[in-house]
C-alpha cells in the first residue's frame, strides 16, 4: 500500500466518565480495517484524570492527553489536539463517530489536515491504496459510494456499524501525549444540561399504539390511549403531533425522535414519510390505519386497514378488552 498511512486511528469519545459505545464499535472497526492493511490499530482518549478510560479499547496502542480543559468535550481544544496528534502518528484512516460530538470534529479535522472525509458511513474498507466509504444518505434510502486516496482519510461511522464487544479489552499499551497549544481555546465546556427525564422509554416498549395527524385534535388522544392501554402497551406518535404539544419529545418516533423495535407498531392516521419510517420500520409487527389506500405506510406495515380510524380504534380496544376477559 502507498501513499495512505497503513494505521488506523480511532477518536474516542466519553462522557460523564463512561466511553460511549460508538467508541468500542469503532475499535472493533479499526482491528478490521487493519487486519487487511496489515496497519496498527491506535485510539486517542483526550480528558482530565480519565487515563482509565484508555485502558479500555482492544487497540494496539491508545494515546492519552489529559488536560483540564479537556475534561468534557468541547470543539476548538479537541481539533488544536487532534490534528497535531495525526500528523505525528500518521495514521491513514482516522475513525470518528458520526455523533453529536463526531459532527463537530470530523470535518474540521479533516480541514486541518487537507484530507477527504467520508461521513455517514456504514461500513468502511480498502479496495487497493484507497478507503472506500458506504455513506447512508436521505435517511437510509440511498447508499452512497466514495473512495478516497492520497495521504489519508477521515471518516465518521454511524452507530452499529461494528460489534462492540470485538472492541473492548486492554489496549497493547498506553502512551501519554502531553497537551500542547492549550492557550487561549476559544470554546469552552461550561456545563452539562440533561434532558428532561422522560415519562416513558417508548425503545423498550413492546407495543406501542403510534399516532399521527390523523387524530386531528388533542382530546382525541384519550382513545388511543385507551388502545394502548388495553394492549398493556404505551401511546407513541409522528411528529406532527408533538410539534403542536400533545405529547412530550420522548414520544416521538423517527428520524428527529426515538428508533423503535417494538413486538407491535400500531400506526393509526400516520401517512408514513420517511423521516417517520426510519424509527419504526424494524418493528416486528406493523398494523397500519388509514383512509387513503395509497399512503406509504402500507409500504411497510405486515397488517393494513382502509378506514377511519375513530370508527376501528373503539372496537379494536373493545375486542381486546374482551379477549382479555
Ligand atoms: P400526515 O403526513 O399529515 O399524515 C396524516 C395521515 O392520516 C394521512 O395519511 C391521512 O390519510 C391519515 N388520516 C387522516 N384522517 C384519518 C382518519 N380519520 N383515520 C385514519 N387515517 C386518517 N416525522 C416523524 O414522524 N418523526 C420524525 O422524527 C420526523 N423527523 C423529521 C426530520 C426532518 C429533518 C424532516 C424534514 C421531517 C421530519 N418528520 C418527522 C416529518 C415528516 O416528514 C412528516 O411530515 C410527518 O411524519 C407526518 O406526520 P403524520 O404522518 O402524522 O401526518
């Protein structure tokens, strides 16, 4: 292999003293990536007094910096770290996690360095001297193919791209970097604010009674939730609904709100956009409730009823109760 470094380099990532799973998932891509390049497997932990956290990736070698300035993440202090750090080690590909976090470092880390970044990727490989990225675009409608050459790449890995369990482990060793070019960061961590808490986890649900639009008006929700309730389920919705206040964030299922896998989705006066099946379409069971025969959420519901839903939900919650005697 020439031109591209032959070593991949993981960024880490951690908060509140616990490394986030993308982490451990991106080292278990790493070993792979560097078991065909024949490279060394690197990671870097940036933080204050959390050298323990660098003891828990299976890596050939993990740098640490510690700075109190690097306590908790934040942009300009991460990328003044990280591109001095690349250009010492050299790595060819640089791993970083396509989150909150990673969307701030990744392209500006790859500006600093003048390398390509390929983000939103589900899987990455070399084909030849080149890194070859599959990027999951319009919500994961299309997939998208792009290769990189020359010195080196960066590229941010969607969350479950890789086991995480294949990336945990004691790294081959840990190797403190000192921090330097600290002076005068213009961005600065100043506190943590937590969501609020939420009144039900709708991802650990195992039904869930989702409503959209078609519900037409807030007092009408008491007939879903009665549904749900009959079902031993809970009430989740589209978008819309929460956008106008009906129910809480953590309500929301799709692209902007929560993924769901539930046993059963009950999706009733849903139209089924994208945005909205991209929360819900590996549930095991999809029963769809809608007028309009052409809406796209027949598309992937296994069960799908023609109709209104303010004659169906009141039977349906009738029949269960009986069912359950
Ligand atoms: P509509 O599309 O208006 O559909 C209402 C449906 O109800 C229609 O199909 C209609 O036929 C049916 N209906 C009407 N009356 C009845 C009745 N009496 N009985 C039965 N059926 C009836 N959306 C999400 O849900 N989650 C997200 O996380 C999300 N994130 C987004 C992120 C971005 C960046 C963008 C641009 C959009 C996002 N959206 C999201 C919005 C998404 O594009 C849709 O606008 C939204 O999902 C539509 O919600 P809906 O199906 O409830 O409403």
């Amino acid at each position: 292999m020439s031109g591209m470094g032959r070593d991949v380099l993981v960024i880490a990532e951690h908060l509140q003293g616990k490394l986030a799973d993308i982490s451990f998932e991106m080292a278990a891509k790493a070993r792979e990536l560097a078991a065909a390049s024949g490279g060394r497997t690197l990671a870097v932990v940036l933080g204050h007094g959390a050298r323990a956290l660098a003891e828990q990736l299976n890596v050939d070698a993990v740098y640490y910096v510690d700075h109190p300035v690097l306590a908790q993440f934040a942009p300009d202090p991460y990328n003044r770290v990280l591109a001095d750090l690349v250009r010492e080690k050299q790595p060819g590909v640089v791993l970083v996690g396509n989150t909150s976090m990673g969307m701030d470092v990744a392209p500006a880390l790859a500006a600093a360095l003048g390398w390509p970044l390929l983000a939103y990727c589900r899987d990455v490989r070399w084909e030849g001297d080149a890194v070859v990225g599959t990027s999951q675009l319009y919500g994961g409608k299309v997939m998208a193919e792009a290769a990189a050459s020359g010195a080196g790449a960066v590229v941010t890995v969607l969350a479950g791209s890789a086991p995480a369990d294949a990336g945990r482990g004691a790294p081959g060793s840990v190797e403190d970097v000192a921090a330097a070019g600290l002076d005068g960061v213009r961005t600065r961590f100043k506190a943590l604010i937590e969501p609020e808490a939420a009144d039900v986890d709708i991802t650990k649900e195992a039904v869930l009674v989702s409503i959209g639009r078609g519900i037409q008006s807030q007092d009408n929700l008491e007939m879903a939730a009665e549904l749900a309730d009959a079902l031993g389920g809970a009430l989740s919705a589209s978008r819309p609904i929460i956008d106008n206040g009906w129910l809480p964030k953590s309500r929301q299922v799709g692209k902007s709100g929560q993924t769901v896998k539930p046993k059963l989705y009950l999706a009733a006066g849903i139209s089924g956009a994208p945005e909205h099946l991209e929360g819900m379409r590996d549930a095991e069971l999809i029963v769809a409730i809608n007028t309009d025969p052409k809406a796209p959420i027949f598309g992937v519901a296994h069960y799908g009823v023609v109709g209104d839903l303010f004659d169906i939900l009141p039977v349906l919650t009738e029949k269960v109760r009986e069912a359950a005697g």
